[in-house]
C-alpha cells in the first residue's frame, strides 16, 4: 500500500510513518521544510518537498499519483494567525482532496478537531474560534465529495503520553483526551476499515483494543 500524508512532519504524521513503514507499506510525507527529509527517513518514509499553501493542484496530484490512501493531517500549528487558520486548516485540506480526486486516489482520511460541528453557533472572533470554523468547512467540503471513500477522525485534547492501544471510537464520544501514539494507530487501521468510509469519527481514550474498536464500526 502507499500512502501521502500532507502534514507529513507533524507529530501524528511521524508516528503514523513509523507504523505503516514498519508494516512494509510505502509512505510519502509532504513537507514544506527541505530540513525535514532526515526526519521522515529515520521514520521509514520519504519526503516531497510542497507547500500546500503554494502549490497548484496539479502539483499535489502529482505527487499522490499511484497511491492507495491520500491522508490530510496538516495543520497550521500552535503560534500561527488567524490567516493561517484558513490557509492550512480549510484551503490546503480542500486542494489535497482536489488534487487526490484528480489522481484517482478514492480512501481519504482527513483530521479534524472535536467541537468542529459546534464552530458555527459560536460567535467568538478568537483564534480558536476561528480555527475551529476552519475545521468545520474543510469537514463540509469533504463530506460534499461523491469522487472519494472519505472518513474524519476528530481526535479529543492531544497529548503526548505513550499509547494505550485502547480507544473508544464512536460517531460521538464526549469530550476526553487522547494520546498521538493511539491517534496514529487508528489512522493506520482506518486505511483499511470500509465501515468507517463516509462517516465523522470521534476519538478518546478509552477500554476498548484499536483493533476492536475498528471491527465494531
């Protein structure tokens, strides 16, 4: 299987490399920083250098020719304006799916955030806010596209605590928090999950093994 993950240095990204090189599947990482290409070789994968905010469509489907799963996993980051909310968060999530329906790359998987859905009752003009409202319409572009096996992880508060291996997975979940080594590792089961294919999934820690929690979809 190959698999590109736009995001491709991110810290979910990274992880994600580790487990699907590990399993001997090819993964292309695209990045915007030339510095990063070590990085993503120590994981197992390989760097395109583009920049998402930059490139052109035909660009981006170049890279994703020939591959098996397309996953969106950018973000603009801690730190980051309000411009960049909309830049990365919304526009780059729909130019990557623009570019794998050009390429012909149905399985899509897109991170979005928990509270996404909530982003348009909410009439804060703060950064998060904005983020949030971000999220929202890259989910509603996705969900409009008939070209592609799309599914939305929403991962709860992100931490760096050492995997579990045990989630709970739902359309709703509640609010919680979850570690990016379980984030990647559902990532890599959703490439292969059919049940999963055109829902909005939500992602906390919890008691059940990733494994199972895939099957109950």
């Amino acid at each position: 299987m190959r698999v590109v993950i736009a995001g491709g240095h991110g810290q979910i990204a990274v992880r994600l490399t580790k487990l699907l090189s590990g399993d001997g599947h090819e993964v292309v990482g695209l990045v915007r920083n030339p510095d990063h290409e070590a990085d993503l070789a120590a994981a197992g994968g390989r760097a395109a250098v583009l920049d998402l905010e930059q490139a052109d469509v035909a660009a981006v489907a170049g890279v994703l020719s020939g591959a098996d799963v397309a996953i969106f996993a950018a973000g603009a980051g801690p730190g980051s304006g309000k411009a960049r909310k909309d830049t990365v968060d919304r526009a780059a999530a729909a130019l990557f799916a623009d570019a794998a329906e050009q390429a012909g790359v149905r399985r899509h998987l897109q991170v979005g955030s928990m509270g996404a859905d909530r982003a348009d009752s909410l009439d804060d003009d703060d950064i998060f806010t904005v983020y949030l409202k971000a999220k929202w319409a890259a989910e509603e572009d996705l969900r409009s596209r008939d070209g592609l096996d799309w599914t939305i992880l929403r991962p709860g508060g992100l931490t760096n605590d050492p995997g579990t291996g045990e989630v709970l997975l739902a359309d709703k979940t509640g609010n919680g928090r979850i570690s990016r080594d379980d984030v990647a590792l559902v990532l890599a089961g959703l490439c292969d999950t059919p049940a999963a294919i055109g829902r909005t999934l939500e992602l906390v820690a919890g008691d059940t093994p990733v494994s199972e929690a895939l099957k109950n979809l």
